[in-house]
C-alpha cells in the first residue's frame, strides 16, 4: 500500500512512468513487452494502473505460483489477448 501511494499521482492512480519505477526489472526487457505488461494490468485501458490493478500486479509478480507467471508471460507474448 504504501509503495503504490508514495508512486501514484495526484489522481490515486499510477502512469506508466511510475509503473516502471516500481517494476523496475520490465526497464531491462525491450519497449514493446514492458509496454505489454503495463498494458496486461491497465485493465480498463485508461493509460493508468489503479489501486485494483496495481494489487494484480504485485499478486501475480509476487506471490503467484509458476503456472500462474507462466500464464502472464504468455499473455505478454499473446497478440490476440
């Protein structure tokens, strides 16, 4: 909670820029799948991640198991998702 208030804008919710600091790992990989993975968790596709989207990010980072992980990457890579 407190990471997610301390990055999110005046509006409560995240832009990528901010997305990116907190997931700092996706700057490393190429503009397109770290635009994809801010994309996967934009949900309502608003250009921000809000506090439900962000909690997504963190589980499915953090604390999800490998099938799960394995699913998002493949979702990354998926151009029909």
């Amino acid at each position: 909670m407190r990471v997610y208030k301390k990055n999110a804008g005046t509006g409560q919710n995240m832009n990528k820029e901010a997305f990116f600091h907190v997931f700092s790992e996706l700057q490393t990989l190429p503009n397109l799948v770290a635009n994809a993975a801010f994309n996967l968790f934009d949900r309502g596709n608003t250009g921000v991640v809000d506090f439900r989207e962000f909690c997504t990010a963190v589980a499915i980072s953090c604390l999800s198991s490998k099938k799960e992980q394995i699913h998002f990457v493949f979702d990354l890579f998926d151009g029909n998702h």
